[in-house]
C-alpha cells in the first residue's frame, strides 16, 4: 500500500485526552470524534487537515487513556497513518483494530510541518525530499488489518472466505 500526504507534526507524549477530550467519549459517532481531533493543541485541526495527511509523532505518541475512540477520531478526517518514533502500546494495537496504519521511525526533527511525504507500507519506505528512511517493519498481518480496514473487517472476510469452502 503506497500512501501520499502532507504534514501534520505533533511532538512527545501525545496522550488519548489530547487526541479525543474526555468530554466528547459520550459519542461513537466518527464524525463527531473527528471534529474534535487534537483540539487542545489546534482548535482548527479537523477544519485544516485534509484526506490522505499524515501525522509525524515524537515519543510515546498515544500514552494515557485507552481509549478506541482516539484512533476513530483520527481516521475519521481520512488521516491513514500516523509516523513517530514510539507509540503506547495499547494505542499501537487499538490503531490496527480500527484500521488506522502505524510505522515508528524517528524522523520527527528531519521533516518540517506541511511537508508532502511519501510511504510504501508494506516495505516501510518513507521518502520525502530527496531523503529516505526505513521505518521499523510491521508484520504483514498487521498490514492486511489496514488494508481490510480494521480487526471487524478483517474476520468478517476471513469468516465469508471459510464460509465459501463449505
């Protein structure tokens, strides 16, 4: 999966509260959680960002609160992947449940906001500039996650497939 965006640089220790406030976990609604993506720190953020954006994280991006409501937030404004150089374990995996592709790889301090990267999933290949980096490989399960759009779709596939062989 080749995936091309623009920009959006958030820095260390990117919490759950910061990425969806508490007060909108009332709402499953995508719309509605994306409309309040990353408000604490950019008001604006859901009106800015456009389909297809990439975010570019620091350390421990998605610490706090689990919470599946981050990751739907973040996929609802068309976001596909999120870059940084670590990520809160159970916001790595919640991420994949919901579809939404993560690559580690410290590149925060080398690209510069707004910029347009380009990434290979399945490889991990980030280029942008004149610049390349491999970001730490992901397992080609996690890959067809993404690719069916998360955990629910995924099984619903597989069960449809074993379903056909009876």
């Amino acid at each position: 999966m080749r995936l091309k965006g623009r920009v959006w640089k958030f820095g260390d220790n990117i919490d759950t509260d910061v990425i969806i406030p508490a007060r909108y976990l009332s709402s499953t609604d995508p719309t509605i959680l994306g409309d309040h993506c990353m408000e604490p720190l950019d008001p604006s953020f859901s009106k800015k960002v456009k389909k297809g954006d990439i975010i570019i994280g620091g350390f421990n991006f998605g610490c706090g609160s689990s919470r599946e409501h981050a990751p739907i937030a973040i996929s609802a404004l068309g976001i596909p992947l999120i870059i940084a150089k670590s990520f809160a374990r159970i916001f790595y995996r919640n991420a994949f449940n919901k579809g939404l592709a993560l690559l580690e790889a410290d590149i925060f301090d080398e690209i510069d906001q707004g910029e347009e990267i380009v990434v290979d999933l399945s490889t991990g290949i980030i280029k942008w500039g004149l610049n390349e980096v491999k970001a730490k490989s992901i397992p080609p399960f996690m890959v067809e996650l993404v690719n069916e759009g998360g955990l629910i779709n995924y099984l619903r596939k597989k069960l449809e497939e074993e379903n056909e062989k009876i």
